[in-house]
C-alpha cells in the first residue's frame, strides 16, 4: 500500500487513537511518545479499545490481532520516522514544543514523507516555518474519540505543496473519513474557529453573572443537547478552553481575551474532570448537577446567530464554503445540522438583531454582526454567493521564519499622460517590510527628479492596498524596533514632500502602516468596502510612521482621537464625509479610476505650481501665519517667470485645454 508505514509521534488522548485508526485501516503505525508511562497508558487504552470494537461485532478477532500486530510502541523518534511515508504529530497544543517536533522531524523523516499536525487551532504555516520544506507540512485536524469521528480538517499552509494536501485529502478517505479542505490557514480553521465564539461567549456569561452553570446547561439539556456547555468545557478540560482562547486573543483579535473566569479556574487548577473539580463535582466520575430551574437569560438562539456569524465570516474571509462548514460542524460538533441549515431559516434581520444585542450586552466586537450580515446579504453567504476577500487579520499573523517576496516587493509601472504606478506586492496583503520601504525610497527618489511623471498612483497588487507593517520583522529588540519606526516615517516624509501630484487607492485593507502610507499620498481615491484603521493599540502599538501626527492635522484631533484610540475601522463612504478620502469609486476598478484621474491631474495642473504648492502645504502649515504668507508670495513670484503661468492664463482666456511643459 502507498503511504502505507505511519508514525504519530504523541500517544495521548488523540495520539492514541489515531494510531489505532491507521492501523484497522491496514497500514504499518509506529505509535512514538517521549514518555514511557505514555506508551504503557496508550498500549492498554488501544487494545481495551480493540477488544470493545470485537464484542460489538465490529471486528472480528483476527481482524483486531492483526491490527494491533501492525502496531509499534516506540519512546525513540529517529527510528520511529525513519521509514514513514507519513508522520502525525500529536503532541500537546503549544506552539514552541510542536515547532521543535517539526524541526527534529523535518531532520529525521524521509525527504518524501508528509509531516502532519493534528494542532487544533495554531496555524500550519506557523509550524512549517520551523522546517527546511514547509511544502512537505500540512494539517490533519482529526477529532475526538478519532475511532469515532468522521471528519478530518485537511489545511495546507501558505506554503504546502498541493501534492500533498491531496495525499492528506486520500489518505483521509483511505481511513473512512470525511476529509474537510480547509482553504486559508486560519487559526481555529472552520470547527474551533467557530466553537471559539461559543466558548467565549460562555465564558461571558460567567463573567458577568448573566446566570450559573447548572442552570444554563439544565436550559440547554432542555433544548436536546446531549449535555450542557460547561459539562462539556468540564468533560474536555477547561484548561483546554482557556488555552485556545489565550491562542484565539494573540492569532486573531485581542477581544478573545476579554473572558477571565476560564483562565482563572485553569490558574486554580479547577479543570473539570481529569482533576475531579471543575463547574461540577467531577469525584464519582460523572459530573454532579445541582437540580435547577433552566435559566430564561440565555436562549438557543444566541448560539445560532454566533455560530452564523463566524460561519459567515469563514466565507468572507475564504477560509470554506458554506457547504463544508456545514459538514465540518455536523461531523465535528456532532450535530443533527449546522450554521449554514440554520441561516436559511432565519431572516438577516433577525440574526443581526440578535448579534448587535449580544456585541452591545458584553461589549464584544466579536460578536457584532460581520459584514455581509450587517449588509443584509447573509443568505448571499450562506448560498455560496459571496466572493471572498483576503483575510485582514493575516497582517497581525505574520508566519515566521524567511518567507519568499515572490519577485520585486514594489512594482513601478510608466504609464502614458505622465502618470506612474508604484504598486506594493508582497505576499500577505501587501504588508510593508524594510525591503519595501527602502524599494520605495529609492523610487520617491527616481520619480521626484524625473519630469516626464506628474502624477503618481500609489497601489497595491490586488484586490488589497495595504494591510500595513510587516509585524514579524519588528518584535527582535527595542532598538531595532525604533530604527524601524524612523525608516517608516522618513519614507513617509519623503513621499509626503514629493515634488509630484500622488494619488493613494485604498481597496480592501488599509490598515495601520498602510493608512499611514495612505496619508502621506496628496489625494485617497477610496473604494465603497474597503476597510480603513488603525489597529495598531489593540496589538500593544501605536501608528509610528507618522500616522498619529498626519491624521490628526488631517481630520483634527476629534477624529484622530477616535481612529487611532479605538481602532475601529471606517469604510470608504464614513471615510469620505470625514474628509479622510476624497473621492469614492462606486463601482469599477479603483486602479482604473485612479490612473484616470491622475492622467486629467496630470494634463490640467501646472508642473511647478504642483510642487511650489505641496511646499506650501507641507512647510507653509508648519509656519507662523506671516511666514506663510511671505512663502506664498515667493511662490507666487517664482510662478510669474514660467512658461506655464503664461500658458495657463492663455489657455483660459482662449477657452482651450493649457499644454504645460513643466517650465
Ligand atoms: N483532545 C482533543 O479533544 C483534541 C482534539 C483534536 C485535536 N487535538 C490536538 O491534538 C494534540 C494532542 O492532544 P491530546 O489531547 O492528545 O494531548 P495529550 O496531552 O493527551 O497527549 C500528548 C502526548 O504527547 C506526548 N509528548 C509530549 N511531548 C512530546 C515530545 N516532545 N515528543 C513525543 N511525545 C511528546 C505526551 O507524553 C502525551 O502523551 C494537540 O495539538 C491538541 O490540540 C486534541
């Protein structure tokens, strides 16, 4: 059989049983753990497993001798991998410890052999990092029990090889399950993305007492549930709740960090049944309920429009279609149906009031409806009508390690009419690197002296301007942080004070560094969708390339204040009546309009006046009231000896489009 020797390095609770999966299902499994107790503790659970699968006609002997004939227990990794084909990593969900399993087994493994993660939340791409071939490196999200739970999440990072995210897809199939392809590697991918809400959401509960745990899982028994939600957090370890919301707060928003009584419960050791304690008394091996009347302050529905917010938001963003979330969580969560089944008997109306209550009732912007939803377009999404956008957030995740800038990470295009493109392509939304802001420098610098450009557009490559600063560049020191601040904001300068009409084209994201890049450009042509902030407080930052400083002498200090302290973002329309941008492109490509717009600039207004006047603008603002106006003056006087001012004056008189040569 192809693939047919298999390591899982980690023989815990999932390590276990998917071992026990591969091998019913025929293959060759080494079962690794650094533990001994571990691999005593595996080799019982697995053959008391295999002998309930025999006495429910499940197996036959033979069958369950054979299949624990093909198994290996081994407590030594480099014989272990040294022959798989492919290798499941199933150690506990850190990071740090996952990512050096992959470096000791992007070392060990043969060269063709997959490298697996059975990681429930953290980012494939991140773990890939710590390899040499992260195209060799995908998610194999299983569940538990894996003897019982069809599905498995298949998730390619940013880098894997689509030939092995088909293998993973077959060798799914191969073992009797239901593989889901994930499409972005998203923390969470699509069933702990949207469980996340969930737990936050009963984490708040407590938090702010809306009702006790007994009575709300007594409520939720009575709606059908097998058990109720903190039985459940009890059952699974609220350790593990607390841990995947901490990893939720620092991957994805801050805001999955507001509930502190599962953290605090994990701090006091009160983890629910694996130490006897948890929301319930967990000692006779079942969780002891009090007898409660069911609470009235939560309902069912509550649930439903969460969990078709995230889904809606996993459309939006590209992570599934609706279709595999709705598998993902029937085969995942157990469920009868899922979200998307939901949605199609609710009305947008009805689900978007019920989020903006609960945003409003726990001060929680993750609850608040996501876009299609506060569009009224939800049955778009749940109906596989929406396109997808980029995801925002990737700038906040950046994976680590040497990435590929796939070719010149800042484009310059000469166009016809005068106008220049400088186009930002990097991968992960356009976000700016060093190497980017020294390409644009240089090409500030290019441009200002030559006068054959009038107008320059500033873009990205894309359907996305720029989803701002690079952060994985800039977290080493202190030092080199503030270095990075200065580059930034001397190139910004630069821009600013460029002797040439600039015409910035905010699409999809401008956000922190990129709204910053933004506003050093003379005008903001802006779509209707895209979104505008500054994220930057909400990660521990402030704008540091001049942002804080250029907003507020843009808008005044109200706005100012407002953007850059709550971090909220603004689209295309809010940012047009508060002056931010200037002109909305309605429909069509932004690009287009754009490079239009700088053509007419670039044919109708004066060269010198162009530049005499961005001096004006820049310095004069700067001055005392006088000196700015000595300064006009002067400009004034240095205008009256060109050409242009002749040509300009001429042409209006004649009633004729002027030609100016830039003298
Ligand atoms: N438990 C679940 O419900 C569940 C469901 C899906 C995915 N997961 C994910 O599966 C992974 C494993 O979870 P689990 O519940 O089985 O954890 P677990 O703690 O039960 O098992 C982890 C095992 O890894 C072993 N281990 C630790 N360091 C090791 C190393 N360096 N080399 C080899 N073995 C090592 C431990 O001895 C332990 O036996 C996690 O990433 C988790 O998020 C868990």
């Amino acid at each position: 059989m192809e693939d047919a020797k298999v390591a899982v390095v980690g023989a815990g609770d999932m390590g276990h049983g998917i071992a026990e999966l591969f091998a019913v299902s025929g293959y060759e499994v080494t079962l690794m753990d650094k533990f001994p107790q571990a691999l005593e503790k595996a080799r019982g659970r697995v053959s008391a497993s295999l002998a309930r699968l025999v006495e429910r006609g499940r197996l036959t002997k033979e069958q369950a001798d054979a299949a624990f004939g093909r198994m290996r227990f081994s407590g030594d990794m480099k014989s272990s991998v040294a022959e798989a084909s492919l290798v499941v990593e199933a150690v506990p969900e850190s990071k740090d410890l996952k990512k050096a399993v992959f470096r000791e087994l992007d070392a060990l493994a043969p060269s063709e052999a997959v490298l697996a993660s059975n990681t429930s939340n953290i980012r494939i791409s991140d773990l890939a990092a710590a390899t040499s071939h992260p195209g060799r490196v995908v998610g194999m999200h299983f569940f538990n029990p894996p003897m019982v739970m069809k599905l498995v999440e298949v998730i390619p990072g940013e880098r894997t090889d689509p030939a092995v995210t088909k293998r993973a897809m077959e060798i799914s199939g191969k073992i009797g399950r239901t593989p889901v392809r994930v499409l972005r590697d998203t923390p969470g991918f699509i069933v702990n993305r949207i469980n996340a809400a969930d737990t936050l959401f009963f984490c708040l509960l407590l938090d702010k007492g809306v009702a006790s745990p007994p009575e709300i899982d007594t409520y939720a028994r009575g709606q059908g549930l097998p058990m109720g939600p903190y039985e459940l957090i009890d059952f699974v370890g609220v350790d593990i709740g607390a841990d995947s919301l901490a990893y939720f707060a620092s991957a994805l928003s801050p805001e999955y960090g507001k509930g502190v009584t599962f953290g605090r419960m994990a701090k006091e050791g009160r983890l629910g049944k694996k130490t006897g304690k948890g929301f319930y008394d967990w000692s006779s091996g079942r969780a002891d309920i009090p007898t409660v009347e069911p609470t009235d302050k939560v309902s069912i529905m509550d649930i439903f429009a969460l969990e078709i917010n995230e889904s809606v938001k996993l459309v939006e963003e590209g992570v599934a279609t609706p279709e595999d979330i709705e598998r993902g969580v029937v085969l995942g969560m157990n469920r009868p149906f899922g979200p998307i089944t939901v949605a199609k008997d609710l009305s947008n109306a009805e689900v978007k009031s019920k989020l903006e209550e609960l945003a409003a009732k726990f001060d929680c912007s993750i609850f608040a409806p996501t876009r299609a939803i506060a569009e009224g377009r939800m049955r778009d999404a749940v109906e596989g009508r929406l396109a997808p956008k980029p995801e925002p957030k990737a700038a906040n995740v950046q994976p680590e390690g040497p990435r590929e800038t796939g070719g010149d990470p800042v484009r310059l295009e000469r166009l016809p009419g005068g106008v220049a493109k400088v186009i930002i392509n990097r991968p992960r939304l356009n976000t700016l690197n060093a190497q980017v802001l020294d390409r644009l420098d240089a090409m500030v610098g290019e441009l200002s002296g030559d006068p054959s450009v009038r107008a320059v557009v500033v873009t990205g490559e894309g359907p996305v301007f720029c989803a701002g600063a690079d952060l994985s560049q800039f977290f080493s020191n202190s030092v080199a942080f503030m270095d990075f601040a200065r580059k930034g904001a001397k190139t910004m300068k630069k821009i600013a004070e460029m002797p040439k009409l600039t015409i910035a084209v905010l699409k999809g994201y401008a956000l922190g560094g990129g709204l910053e890049l933004a506003l050093s450009c003379d005008v903001r042509v802006a779509t209707e969708d895209v979104e505008i902030g500054f994220p930057e407080l909400s990660r521990g930052l402030v704008p540091a390339w001049s942002g804080s400083q250029r907003l507020a002498k843009l808008l005044g200090v109200s706005h100012a204040a407002f953007m850059i302290l709550t971090s909220e973002r603004i689209r295309g329309k809010r940012a047009y009546e508060i002056g931010l941008v200037n002109r909305v492109v309605e429909s069509g490509d932004p690009d287009e309009f754009a490079v239009k717009y700088a053509a007419g600039l670039a044919s109708s207004q004066a060269p010198v006046a162009v530049m005499l006047a961005k001096s004006l603008l820049n310095k004069g603002a700067e001055a005392a009231m006088d000196d700015g106006l000595e300064m006009e003056a002067m400009a004034a006087g240095i205008l009256f000896a060109t050409e242009d001012l002749k040509e300009g004056i001429s042409a209006f008189l004649g009633k004729r489009k002027p030609e100016f040569k830039g003298k």
